[in-house]
C-alpha cells in the first residue's frame, strides 16, 4: 500500500464525521459574525453598490477571515475531545494545531476553489509528518523541550474563504470549505474535497438522513356508501 | 296575521347575507324593502312575500328553496380565529356561514355514506389549556407522528394526515387574506372540521396552517368562549397552537440533526423536503434555541430583502401544488356512483349555490360521469 491509499484508507476510516461537521458549523457563525455585528450597530448599508462603510466593513472582515478558521478548528477540537496545542512562531504568531485519531489539522483561508497551499516555514514542517516512517520533532518555540509527538500524523487543512466582493450576508459569509491533504512539501494537494457541496459527506458515505425509506403515508379516507337498510335507519 | 311565505326560515337569510357580505341596510336597498321589514325577516317577526324571496334568491344567489330548507343547527359555530383582532365581525360572520353549510351538508351526506370513524390521537395533556407547557407540546406532536407511523421524516400530504384520522379539511376560497385558517368543534356532527383559506396561500403556508388549527382541534378542547375574547389569553393559545403546528411539521430531533446552521439559504433547502415555509423554520429555530432573538430578528430582515414576505413569496411557492382536500368530495363521488337520481336529491337536500358547494366538497352535484351508453357500430 502506498502512502497514498494509505492516507486515503486512513480518511475513510478515521476522519471524524462529528468534527467536520463541528467546523463546518462554527466556520459559518465566525463569517457571519462581521455582518451580523454590523447590522446590529444598525450600519445604514447601501446594498448592491459599494460606499466607503460597507468597504471598510469588508477589509476589516477579510484581515481578520483567518482567526474565523483558527477558533472552529479549536471549538471543533473541543466539541469532539480532540487535543488543541499552539503553536508559536517566530513572528509571534500562534497558530492553533488539532490532532485528532491520526489527523492533525491546521486551518488556512483561501480566495479560490483551486486554491494551492500557501507557502509558511510551520506547515512545511507539519506536512513533513505526512509520513508513517518519520518520527517529526517541531520546534514549537513554547516549551523548552520537544514533548509534542506528531509522529505518523496525517497533515490536514481546513480551507475556508467567502466570496468576498461585496459586504453583504452572501459575500462575507463562508462560501468555501474544503479539507485539503498536502505533500510533504506543502505546495500540493494529494487528496483534497469539498464540504459545502456535500463532496466529502457523499464520498466518504456520511448520510444526511438516517439510513431507511421514509415510511409510507396510506390513504385511509375511505368512503363506503349505505346500504339502502341502512339509509332509511339514518332518516 | 302574518302573511308571506309559511315555511319561510329567518335563520337562512342572515346566512345568506353573511355569506355575502351584505349588510342590512345594503341588502335592504337590494331588496327595495325598508331596513326595519329586512330586520323582521331575520328575527323572525314577518315573512316575505313570495316576489320578495325570489329577488333574495337573486340578490344573494342562492336557490330560492334555500330559504325554506330547515336548519340543522341554531348556534353560531365556535370557531378558533386566527388573527381574531384584525379580522372584522362581517368577514367572520362569512365564514361562519361557510363553516355551518359544511357541517349540513356533511350531516347529509353522511346519511347516504359512511366517513371514516374519527380517530384522534390519544395524548396525556393537563386539564386546562393554560398548564400545557412547551414540552407537552413537543411531546404531543411526537405521538402524533408515531400515530400516524410518520417517525421523523417530513410529512408528505398535511391534508391526507388530517383526513386519514377522520377530520374533514375545507379550503373555501376567503377574500380576507388575515382569515388565513379555522377550526370548529361540531356537536351535531361529533368530529372537528378544520380549513385553511385556499385564496392567499401557498402549499407551505397551507399546510402550517392545518397544523395550526389541528393543534387547536387537540389541545384547546377546554377553551372557552370567554377565553378567547381575553387578549392575553387569546395570544398564548395562538402562541400553543404555532407550537405545535411548528413540531408537528418539522419534529425537534429532526430540526438538530438538519439544522447545522442557521441561514436562508439552509432554510430553502430544508424548505424543500419538509415544505415548511422559511419564515416559519425561523420561528421554529428560535423556539428550539438554535438562534438568538438578534440572529432571528437579522433573519427576518434578510428574508424581508428577499422578498419573502411580499407578493413575491418563497422559493417553491409559485412550483408545489397546495394540497387538496377529499373526505367530502369522495362522499358525493360514493352517492353519484349510486345513481344519478341520488345527485338529485342531494341537490335538494343541500340547497347550496353551485359554487358554494365546488368549493366546500371540491365539486358540484352535477353528474361528471355520462349516462349515455355508447353502442358499438355495427361494421
């Protein structure tokens, strides 16, 4: 088995149901949290054309669209029991890291469906642990010695991002969520599905209704006419 | 001495009148008589001259022997409102009217066929209205699914449900859109009759709206009149009743498990397999906690932007079909299949205008199968 189907075994074994779901919950919430906001300070927004409220409204909701994907990994890690440790880096940054069953996942926004990963020292060095064979030793820079074992962890990303054209409830509010598995040198994706779209639930055969036909409505209405005794009784 | 028409019944022509918005002094004009003769009519004082009942058959268009058929009933219908403080006596007095010639022309029909046996769900509520709980509310349409072998999955025909334990559902058409549904508990008859205006409304909006007035049906029998004219009072058996037309239709566990996140877009998809308006499915959130009162307040704001409140109406609504009533129009099909002569006699027996009765039974007394007998051509 190569690392390939291995990795894609491991998803279709593993990859919790309850913690995409979870993510994908919460990812909704944080992205409409800025217009939700918004709208009940009662900002007067001129819809359909751009004004210089709604857009400073939108550049502040898209600086700030990264922390949206950092607080559902972790309250999608806390819902599910999963293990959250941060990481800190050198620009003093800290980037949250959840493991869960034989998964860690980092969280990454995105403007595209056909998104590649974004380039950074830290996730290079987690995607290197996409392997059975390494055993990883990260430099997490917030202990003084290396306890965190991420060995034989598959590297995974949440990938989430709005349209972000307009400052409206559709165009700041999650339009994309994908869960992406890279390489180990983090500038592609092996295995990647969308979760909007119900992508990853058909794939992986997560069902939306409980399994069985829904039960069958009979029609009971019936009408029997009287005999011709019984209608003079009822006279 | 009194003089005109012996048999004449003062009780019809107030029906007749209601049931066509007319008030008196108008009807008086219609008539060429004064208001005071018109009042004694109705109260019984005088009887018109025969002429008179002719143009009051014209007028309102009912048959003429419509004012000399027997009553079946003196009381006005208790009938739940929606909508009670906006809608005005007349237009109540209409459909007061409508709910009275159905629940004749049942009792009629009712001697040539045999309706299904009334067969409501059994549930363990408090006594008195006023100490059902939310719970009991949920609890209450949780049996009713189980009843009716539903579980948790949408109901596909909200009329056929009503129907299959035994309650006829009217759809008359009402002018008054704020007159958007009706129950009535009918003593002569034993069994409720609910319905639904069939004029303003949407599959959706239908369904909910038999809901509603079966939730009235189940859990209101101990309301009162008095109870009803009480504002407060009237509010929280509204509020009850919105309840359990919102479990019913779409039931607790169901909406946790479908509903992820609250949004339009979700709702209108929801909307599609549940068919429950997006508006309601708001309301349903909110009462469940699924959202707060500002999540629910912007939603309704957003659904305002849509346009989903305004004629234009939901996704879906101009597509599903609003569901069809049949108990009453089956009834009339059994007595046409007896013979034709039997159609006649309904006819008399049930001296409604033709389009009263399309609408209360979904047909008319005419024969809709032909009579003639087509022979083959010789070769």
């Amino acid at each position: 088995m190569d690392s390939l189907e291995r990795l894609d075994a491991d998803i279709r074994a593993n990859l919790s149901k309850g913690f995409v779901e979870a993510a994908e919950s919460r990812l909704h919430w944080e992205y409409s949290s800025s217009f939700d906001d918004a709208e009940r300070r009662g900002e007067r927004f001129v819809y359909d054309r751009p004004d210089p409220i709604t857009q400073a409204l939108l550049e502040r909701h898209m600086r700030t669209r990264a922390s949206f994907g950092m607080t559902a990994l972790t309250a999608a890690a806390f819902d599910v029991g999963a293990d959250v440790e941060h990481l800190l880096l050198a620009n003093g940054q800290r980037k949250p890291v959840v493991r869960t069953g034989c998964f860690c996942f980092i969280a990454e926004t995105i403007h595209d469906l056909k998104h590649k990963p974004a380039f950074a020292a830290y996730k290079t060095g987690l995607a290197r642990a996409n392997t059975a064979i390494r055993q990883l030793e990260l430099d997490l820079g917030d202990r003084p010695f290396h306890t965190a074992d991420w060995s034989g962890c598959h590297l995974g990303v949440l990938l989430h991002g709005c349209r972000g054209d307009t400052f409206t409830r559709t165009g700041s509010g999650l339009s994309m969520f994908r869960i992406g598995f890279p390489n180990s040198a983090y500038d592609s994706w092996v295995w990647s599905k969308d979760v909007l779209s119900g992508q990853l639930s058909d794939d992986l055969g997560w069902t939306k209704m409980p399994l069985g036909k829904p039960p069958k409505q009979y029609d009971k209405v019936a009408v029997r006419l009287r005999s011709a005794s019984e209608r003079r009784e009822t006279k | 001495m009194k003089r005109g028409v012996a048999n004449f019944v003062p009780s019809r022509l107030s029906q007749a009148r209601s049931r066509r918005g007319f008030k008196k002094k108008e009807l008086a004009e219609e008539l060429g008589v004064s208001s005071e003769a018109l009042r004694s009519y109705e109260n019984g004082a005088a009887s018109p001259l025969p002429d008179k009942v002719r143009r009051m058959s014209d007028v309102l268009n009912f048959p003429e022997h419509f004012f000399s058929s027997a009553t079946l009933k003196s009381a006005s219908p208790h009938v739940f409102w929606r909508d009670l403080k906006s809608v005005t006596k007349a237009s109540r007095e209409a459909v007061d009217a409508r709910v009275v010639f159905a629940c004749e022309a049942f009792s009629v029909l009712d001697e040539y066929v045999e309706f299904p046996s009334l067969n409501l769900p059994q549930l363990k509520l408090p006594e008195h209205w006023s100490d059902i709980t939310d719970y009991d509310i949920e609890a209450a349409a949780e049996v009713c699914r189980l009843d009716w072998g539903l579980g948790e999955y949408p109901i596909p025909d909200m009329t056929l449900a009503v129907e299959n334990i035994g309650v006829p559902v009217l759809a008359p058409n009402i002018d008054n859109r704020k007159q958007s549904g009706f129950a009535h508990w009918d003593e002569v008859m034993g069994r409720p009759v609910i319905g639904h205006n069939r004029r303003h409304t949407t599959a959706a909006r239908a369904r909910f709206n038999l809901a509603h007035e079966l939730g009235h049906i189940l859990l209101h029998r101990s309301v009162s009149k008095e109870d009803l004219e009480n504002t407060e009072f009237f509010d929280y058996i509204e509020k009850q009743a919105h309840r359990f037309a919102g479990a019913l239709l779409f039931p607790r566990t169901a909406f946790y498990r479908e509903v992820r996140y609250a949004s339009l877009s979700v709702f209108e998809l929801l909307k599609r397999d549940w068919n429950i308006s997006i508006t309601a499915q708001i309301v349903r959130a909110r009462q469940l906690g699924v959202i707060d009162k500002n999540r629910a307040t912007s939603l309704f704001v957003a659904a305002g932007r849509e346009g989903y409140r305004s004629a234009k109406g939901e996704p879906y609504d101009d597509t599903v079909p609003v569901e069809e009533p049949r108990m009453l129009r089956r009834a009339v099909d059994a007595v046409e299949d007896a013979g034709e002569m039997h159609l006649e006699l309904l006819k008399h027996r049930i001296p409604l205008p033709e389009d009263e009765v399309q609408e209360l039974v979904g047909r008319t007394f005419e024969p809709t199968i032909s009579n003639v007998i087509h022979l083959r051509r010789p070769f």
